[in-house]
C-alpha cells in the first residue's frame, strides 16, 4: 500500500466517511498540483479519469481508495489518539474534543463511556444550576468553572484511554456497521473496563436495567442519576443527562 503524506490521507478519509463530499473531492483531485506529484502517472490518471458523476461513484471510489492508499486501522488510531494527546493538553480546544467524545461514544465507541457519556455529555449539556441548554449559552466565567471541576480526574481518564489504544487493548478497525457504528475489538479485562465516572446504585437482573449515579463532583451536587442503563446481551444503551429521581421511581415500578 502507498504511503502518503498525512493531509493526503486525511482528504482520503474524510472522502470515505463523508465529511468531504464527492463534489468537493473531485474539484480538490482536479486542481491540486501535489497529488499530481506524489501519485504515480497511473495512479493520477485514474483518479482525474474516474467517472464521479455516475451512479454508485462513491462506493467505486471507497474501494479504490481503501484497497490502494488507506489502512482504515491505521488512520483510525492515529486520529483517536491524535484527539487524546489533544484533551490532554488541556487548551482551548477541550471543550469541543470532549463533545466530539461524546458524538464517537454515540457513534459506537462504547469504551469512551467515561470520555464522552460522562464529561462530553456534561459539557454538551451543562448541569442545571448554570440554567443554560447549552455550551454556548453559559458565560466565560462558567465555563472555566465547569471544566476545571473535572480535574483531576480528566487527566487521568484520558491517559487511561491512552494508553488502551497504544498497548492493544482497544483495536480500531476504522470500518463502521451497517447503521454506521464504528467497529472495533476490545481485549480490555473486566477490571479494566469498569468506570470511574459512573457508580452503580441500582439495578433489575430480570430486566437488565440499571441505575448510574455520576462521580462527577458537579453532578453531585445535584444529588440525582444521571443515567440509565441496559444491558443487551453484552450491548448496552443509556438513557442519560436529565434523567430524574422521579422519572426513575415510575420507570421500576414497571418491573412489578
């Protein structure tokens, strides 16, 4: 497989995922002069040659583009921990990676349920007593606050994640399913997996439901769960954020 530059590979990607348009990418093929001199005679021929107009285009050029310029796997960890190494940091750009935690934990990254349920969640909707439906809405002020209340836990959680990805416990596939989950292996032991931002304080074995309350210092203070839990056999769905007290006690009733 031919090794390309890192922007190339990341126009590549984001041309299989989506993020960049079929348009967009033939336009970028047609009038970039790098391509033209990193590609072979052949390979740039094929590409200001392909036909991205006719039906069924885009998945042709998936192919192409995986079979001979992409290890999807290889990518995939690279840009993982290229937004850890980031969060680690702890800058200007915090915020918004752990949103985007929280959008891969959706996506199908169960193993970032710390990372993106816990902390992306709260970041995407800020507890009640900033009385604000957003990031956006709360002040500067806040936000230095909302984010510093997470420390030092943070930090620790993210290494964590870290040093999964890097020692093989978690194996990025960079393919998704059928429904656009991303798929990955995960060796990770049982201890291993357990949280540090969720406690259980209730379950149901029959229905497989169960209560999480957060760790988070600024969850607490709310004195309420913040998700609930199901297990599936082995997967799992939350109904989390907002989730009360009062909606919990109707919710167990249904078990009886």
């Amino acid at each position: 497989m031919k090794k390309l530059p890192r922007h190339i590979e990341e126009k590549f990607y984001d041309t299989i995922f989506g993020t960049v348009a079929l348009e967009e990418f033939e336009s970028w093929v047609y009038s970039d002069k790098e391509i033209e001199t990193i590609l072979s005679e052949d390979e740039y021929l094929e590409l200001i040659s392909f036909n991205y107009k006719k039906n069924g285009a885009k998945y042709e050029l998936v192919n192409l583009l995986t079979d001979r310029y992409i290890d999807l796997a290889e990518y995939e960890k690279w840009r993982m921990l290229n937004l850890l190494y980031a969060a680690k940091n702890k800058d200007e750009k915090l915020p918004d990676i752990l949103r985007q935690f929280y959008d891969l934990y959706c996506k199908g990254y169960a193993f970032l349920n710390d990372l993106g349920l816990g902390y992306g969640l709260t970041v995407e909707v800020p507890p009640s007593n900033y009385k604000a439906e957003t990031w956006e809405e709360i002040s500067e002020t806040e936000k230095l606050e909302l984010i510093g209340s997470f420390y030092p836990q943070l930090q620790s959680d993210i290494e964590r994640a870290i040093t999964w990805i890097e020692n093989g416990k978690i194996i990025l596939s960079g393919k998704t399913d059928e429904i656009g989950h991303y798929e990955y292996e995960d060796l990770r032991t049982e201890e291993e997996r357990k949280s540090t931002v969720w406690t259980e304080v209730e379950s149901d074995n029959k229905s497989g439901w169960s209560v999480k309350e957060s760790n988070l210092k600024i969850l607490n203070e709310e004195k309420r769960p913040t998700t609930m839990h199901k297990n599936y056999g082995g997967d799992t769905a939350d109904l989390n954020s907002k989730t009360t007290l009062s909606f919990w006690s109707k919710f167990k009733s249904l078990w009886h």
